[in-house]
C-alpha cells in the first residue's frame, strides 16, 4: 500500500476546494478536447469518421509521450509546481489558438489552396497534439502525481471521488455553455476557443500562488532517461504485478468507452436529430456525478473488486438501452446507467492505481497509467469505432459535401468489450486473492 502522503506534511489548507479547481478546469478543456474537437472538425470542415480516428489517436500519442518524459522530469526536478502553473497557462495559450482555426483566415493564408477543409482539418490534428503537450504536462503528469503524493492512503477512494466525478461535471459545464452557441457557425467556435482558453490560463497563473509544492523524495544519482523507461522494466513489472494487470483491465476499460465516445454528441444531436439534447443529458450528468462523488467512498469500504464490477454491470446495462432504443425517455436512462458505470468505474480502477504505486515514485508511473486510460484505449476504440461506421448512411451538407451518420452499432461493440473485461476483472480477482494468500 501506497502511504506517501502519510509522511507527507504538505497537504495544503484547502486542499479539496484547489484539487476541485484544478481537476474541473482541466476536465473542462479535456471535454473540448475530447468531445468537441470531433464535433467541430465534423461541422467545420467535414471530416470523415477516419479523420477523427486519427486525430484522437495522434492525440492519445502525444499524451502518453508528454506523460512519460515530463512525470520522470519533474520527479527528477523533485517539483510540480512550476509545471501545473506553467503547463496551465500555456495549456491555455494553446486552447485560444483554436480560435484562429477558420475557412476564412485559410483562406486568407494560403489563397491558392485547393481544398481549405483539408487544411483545416490537418491544422486541427496539429494544434491538438500541441495543446495535448501542455495539458498532459500540467494534468496528466504532474497534477496526478501532485494529487497522489498529498492525499492520506485512508482517504485515496473519497479524492478519487471528486476527481472522477469532475469530466462529467466538465460536460454540465461545457454543455451548458455552449447552449447559446450555434455550432454550425464559426464564431461561435471562436467564442468558445477564447472562453475556454483565458479560463485555463487564469487557473494556471493562480495555481502558481495556492498549490503548495509536494516533497518529492527523488534519487539524484537516478538518470533522467532511467526514470522515463523505470516502470518499463521487467523486475518493476514483476514486483508490481497487481498494479500493471489493473492498468490492462484500465486499458480495456478505455477502448469499450473510446469505440463510442468521440461519435457520442454527433449520435445524440445528427442520428437522433435531438437538437435539445443538453437539457435532456443534464439531469442524467448532474445524478452521474453525484453518485460518482460517493461511490469513491464505496471503494474505500469494500475494496477494489466488489466496487467495480456493480460499476461494470451498470455500464453494460446502458449500453444495452442506447443500443435499442432511440426515444427520449430511453436514451437518458441509458445514458444515465452509461455515464454512473463509466465514472465510478473510472474512480474505482483510479483509486486501485493511486493505491499501487510504489512510493516516492508517482511521476514516473504516470505515464504508465496514460498508456492504460489513454494511448491504448485512444489507438484501439476510434479504431474499432472507425471500422463499425465504415458503411454508415451519410447525409448531404448544404455545401455540397457528405457527412457520416454515427449508428447504435458504436454501443453494441462497446458492450462486447466491456463483457470481456468482466472477465477479464473476475481472473484478476482470483489473482488478487491468491497473492494476499501466500503474502
């Protein structure tokens, strides 16, 4: 068990009010990331279910390069401070970038280009691998390792809580913002880049003055270069065996959620045609995230096992629905049993990393954790979701262009690997148990 924040005198006063900023602020540009981006290069410039499978795994690439070089730095450095302030502000600076991102200004630009969505669909896959570096430094990095090494072992599930709870609080937040937006028009894009993006920046240049820096007991002897490829070792492996087999059921965990997710908004608002679609998922994010707040606690009581796979069942259960049926009141039970097993799953498998990694060492491993919730599920979901919409009915935009339509298949094929990783849970429990037994 994981007690380096027991020995570690520097939870800061408030510490939950600033893990709820930093977490919800950083959601909130994750959501624009992870949800939106596909949403406006889909309106913007009308790209194919391909071009989103390659932009959010160019995406997940990135994040999981970011996470691996910046962890080992800044537990090298021994600080994360000056990295979630700085990562914050420039993640910002990078979000206000989008803004400029527009048929007109490539026009402007480049005047003699044949087709300026393409440009504008290759200038978006850039940006987000660049905006990715940033965000993966302040966020996945350094903020997962800063929030590892300051909270008590005891109270690991109720942190984990609030911060699993925090994406879909995000999507109130984003959802709810973007209501007066008509996402069809290119200012409204660039409102939402600009708002968005100061946001981010402000926290950052806060952070600097209300996070207090976590010790870091680094080992100066230890290379940099060996404290990017440390968890990557066979004897770390084998002496950590529980830690990397919950990282793959986290990994599976992701691709059952990645096969949908980045289709989600476009199957609700183009296959649905539920142009009020926010006020209709409202209410299902708001009890999601409430549920999701107390369920970490859950996990603090019971353990790893028996909360996560109630989590599981509930998360097939809604994809059983959003796979049958399509009318109002379905869609947001479905929904709703959809996002409370995808976040407490997400709070459960969370905690159980926190838990397992080896102390003094929370840098390093996030990486590891991004190979598992980002880089294999942002590789293998869109993927499979590319394939399962390869045929898709397709709609004539008022340009002259094609536009696929997002079907309930996304769901079908989500469940199936979510099955699989009930199985896959279940084996490890056994594992589990056969360890505590000869330990």
């Amino acid at each position: 068990m994981n007690n380096t924040a027991l020995n570690n005198p520097t939870k800061p006063k408030h510490f939950y009010l600033i893990l709820t900023v930093l977490s919800l602020v950083g959601q909130i540009a994750w959501v624009v990331e992870n949800m939106y981006l596909n949403v406006f290069i889909y309106k913007m410039f009308g790209a194919s279910a391909n071009a989103i499978s390659l932009m959010v795994t160019a995406s997940a690439v990135a994040a999981t390069i970011t996470t691996v070089i910046i962890g080992a730095l800044s537990d090298k450095i021994g600080k994360r401070k000056i990295f979630i302030s700085g990562g914050y502000i420039l993640w910002g600076i990078s979000i206000i970038c989008f803004a400029f991102i527009r048929i007109d200004v490539i026009n402007k630009l480049y005047p003699a280009v044949v087709s300026a969505a393409s440009v504008g669909i290759s200038l978006t896959i850039i940006m987000d691998c660049i905006m990715t570096f940033f965000g993966s430094s302040a966020n996945d990095a350094c903020f997962n390792a800063w929030l590892t090494e300051s909270v008590p072992s005891e109270e690991r599930g109720a942190a984990e809580g609030i911060n699993a709870m925090m994406p879909l609080i995000a999507i109130i937040a984003v959802f709810g913002g973007f209501m007066g937006f008509n996402l069809d028009k290119a200012v409204s894009w660039t409102s939402i880049y600009l708002i968005i993006g100061i946001t981010v920046l402000i926290i950052g240049i806060l952070a600097a003055f209300f996070v207090k820096e976590s010790i870091v007991k680094n080992d100066l002897n230890n290379s940099f270069w060996g404290n990017i490829f440390y968890g990557f070792r066979p004897s770390v492996i084998k002496s950590n065996t529980a830690l990397y087999i919950t990282l793959f059921a986290f990994a599976v965990f992701g691709i059952s959620i990645q096969i949908f997710m980045p289709y989600l908004i476009l199957y609700y608002n183009v296959t649905l045609a539920l142009e009020n679609y926010v006020l209709i998922m409202a209410p299902a994010i708001i009890i999601s995230a409430i549920v999701t707040a107390f369920y970490g606690r859950v996990y603090d009581k019971i353990g790893y096992f028996n909360s996560l796979i109630p989590s599981l069942i509930t998360l097939c259960v809604g994809y059983v629905i959003l796979w049958n049926f399509t009318n109002i009141v379905a869609v947001f039970i479905g929904s709703l049993l959809m996002m409370c097993g995808y976040l407490c799953g997400s709070a459960v498998f969370g905690a159980m990393i926190r838990e397992k990694i080896p102390e003094n060492k929370a840098g390093m491993f996030q990486g590891l954790r991004i190979v598992g919730q980002v880089l294999i599920p942002g590789i293998v979901g869109p993927f499979i979701g590319a394939k399962i919409l390869k045929n898709a009915k397709t709609i004539i935009n008022d340009d002259g262009t094609t536009s696929f339509i997002p079907n309930e298949k996304i769901f079908i094929a989500a469940l199936i690997v979510a099955v699989v990783l009930i199985v896959i849970v279940a084996i490890q429990s056994v594992f589990i148990k056969k360890e505590k037994s000869n330990g």
